[in-house]
C-alpha cells in the first residue's frame, strides 16, 4: 500500500470515463475511450487540478499563505493556480512568459478576475524566472508573508502525486467498466501528468503502456525531467520503488510549428470532435496530443500503438485556451 502525503480535496472525483460514438476515422478500427478530466471542475478544470490537491496541501503544511507559480500567457496551469488561491484564501502571484497584451483573454482574463497579482518576463529573458520566483520568495518573507514556490505545471515531486493518485482511480474504474486498454494517451507539456502515470501504471499494475504526445521539447527532454522527479519524489517521501524498468514513451513529431501554435489539421479535429462528440479539445495540449493519437492509429502497423484495439485519451483539459486562438477556426 502507497501511503500518500496530505492532500485536500478540490476536485470533482473521479470523473467519468465515456467511449467515442460517432467520431469516426477512416481506416481506424481501435475503439476510442476518454476519461474526462477536463470536467474534475468548472473554472478549476483539468490535470493541474489533481496535482494542486497535493500542492496547496503542501503550502498548508508549510504554514505558507502566498503561492507563486509561473507558466505561459496562456497558462492552464496558472489560471487554476489563481482560481485556488482564491478559494482557498491565499494571495497568488504568477510569473508569466511573454509581454502583457493589450486585452487579457482566456486564461489570463481569469487570472485577473481572480485578483492574480502578475509578472510579466519576455521570452528572451526566461531563464531568470526561477531567481525572479526564488527573489519573491524572500520579498515576501521580508514582508512578514510566507510563500510557496510552485514551479512550471506543478512538475515537481509533490504534484507528480496527482496522476499516482489518478492511476489508481483508473484502476477502480477499469474494474467497474470491465475495461482493459491497450494504451492510454495523453499530452505532455511539463512531464508531470506523464511521470504520474507512468509511475502509477507500475504501482497499481494498470497492465497498460502510457503513450504521451509532446507539445513542446522532445523526447529526451522528457525522459531526463520524468527520471528526475521521480528519483526526488522517492527520496522525500521515501518510496521504495523500482524505476529501473519505467516506460517513458514519448511521441514526437506532433508540436508543429512551437509551443501554443498549431496548423490547420488540428483546428479541423477539435471542429470535427466537438460536432460529432460535443467534446471539445484545444489547439495547445489536448487537440495536438489527440490529433498525434489519430496520426499514429491511421498508419498500417498502428505506429507507435501497435496492437491497439482500445485506447484511452486522457482529456486534461485546457478549454479556455480556445478562446484566444478562434481566428484560426474556420466555418
Ligand atoms: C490542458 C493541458 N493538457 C496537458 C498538459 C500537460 O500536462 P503536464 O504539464 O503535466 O505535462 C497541460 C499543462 O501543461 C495542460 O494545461
């Protein structure tokens, strides 16, 4: 038995698991299922919620009553980050990539809304975020304030317990739905919701292989991330967990043209899924992983998911982030 660290409840759990219908694609005869974590909550939705449980735990434990965390303009991340804190009763500071825009959309508008207090480093200047956290970290103390450092995606040891826990909610609904999948895929963009998997996959005996589509970086960048935080995970809590034989199967090849931008053929998907399903992906994580997915089971050998007969899609969320990007819907 795992013995899991504290933990507040915050998400709507567990969330259901419902098969594709009327989505169809030539060719493609593996079954299609989806465990919908894009609806573990209303305006705090999606993975990063699973992982902030542990998160804001933690910032309890430590007596902290400010949370800083930082991420993109766009930051799913973030924004959940900001709707907690206001829930919860902490002061949010974020720490986001780029230039402030003119008129806050998406995300960022509900950062605002929540009253997020923001900061602003430009591309260029991105590698000092982390001094620029650590710097707000002793302003704040000087202030008499406690703050909690949460770095990019909660990818760190303490949210990888998100999606061990989440595993072993898969594990609970496999049994109840008598289902037994091949794969399970999801989006990678900070490597925290893959680690969990990956690791829980072991723990619980999932007897699946987890295939996760990047959206940025590439396969060895996620491969070393995952390795780490699972080596500092095992040390503070002291797991005793043999990772010598962990699957980390990154998919590359789907990030098109950067980070947050994405082509055509994914715009049409997320039109065409939300028109047969009313399950809506977006153009950042969800729409380019599954996109990738249906990429992969079209071809002849079903490509990096051989022997796929079902398959399940993690949906992690990110609706919010269509919004900003609608011009390049077409209709
Ligand atoms: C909607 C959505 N899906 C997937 C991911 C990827 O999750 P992770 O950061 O744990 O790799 C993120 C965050 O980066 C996200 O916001």
């Amino acid at each position: 038995m795992i013995q899991y660290p504290s933990r507040l409840s915050l998400a709507n759990l567990p969330t259901p698991i419902t098969r594709l219908e009327r989505f169809v694609v030539p060719g493609v005869d593996a079954r299609i299922w989806v465990k919908r974590d894009e609806l573990t909550g209303t305006e705090v939705c999606g993975n990063k919620i699973r992982k902030l449980e542990f998160c804001f735990a933690e910032a309890r434990e430590q007596g902290c009553n400010v949370v800083i965390t930082c991420g993109g303009i766009q930051s799913n991340h973030c924004r959940a980050t900001a709707i907690l804190g206001a829930r919860l009763g902490y002061k949010v500071h974020l720490i986001l990539r780029g230039e402030k825009p003119q008129h806050p959309d998406g995300n960022l508008l509900l950062d605002y809304l929540s009253g997020a207090t923001i900061d602003y480093i430009p591309q260029a200047e991105w590698k000092t975020h982390i001094q620029f956290a650590h710097d707000l970290v002793q302003r704040y103390a000087g202030e008499g304030a406690k703050a909690l450092f949460i770095p990019t995606g909660a990818s760190d040891e303490v949210g990888l317990w998100g999606y061990v826990a989440a595993s072993e909610e898969l594990k609970r609904d496999f049994r109840n739905l008598d289902m037994s999948p091949d794969y399970i895929v999801t989006a990678t963009g900070s490597g925290g919701t893959q680690a969990g998997l990956v690791v829980g996959n072991q723990l619980f005996d999932l007897q699946t292989r987890i295939r996760a589509f990047n959206v940025c970086d590439d396969a060895a960048w996620f491969e070393n991330k995952i390795r780490e935080d699972v080596t500092l995970w095992k040390q503070r809590y002291e797991i005793d967990f043999d990772d010598s034989a962990l699957e980390i199967e990154t998919v590359e090849g789907y990030v098109g043209p950067g980070y947050g931008v994405a082509e055509q053929p994914v715009f049409e998907l997320i039109r065409d899924l939300a028109t047969a399903e009313g399950l809506f992906l977006d153009p950042v994580y969800t729409g380019k992983a599954f996109y990738g997915m249906v990429q992969e089971l079209k071809k002849g050998d079903h490509g990096s998911l051989p022997g796929a007969r079902d398959v399940l899609f993690i949906h992690t969320g990110g609706l919010f982030g269509v919004f900003p990007q609608q011009d390049n819907f077409r209709f």
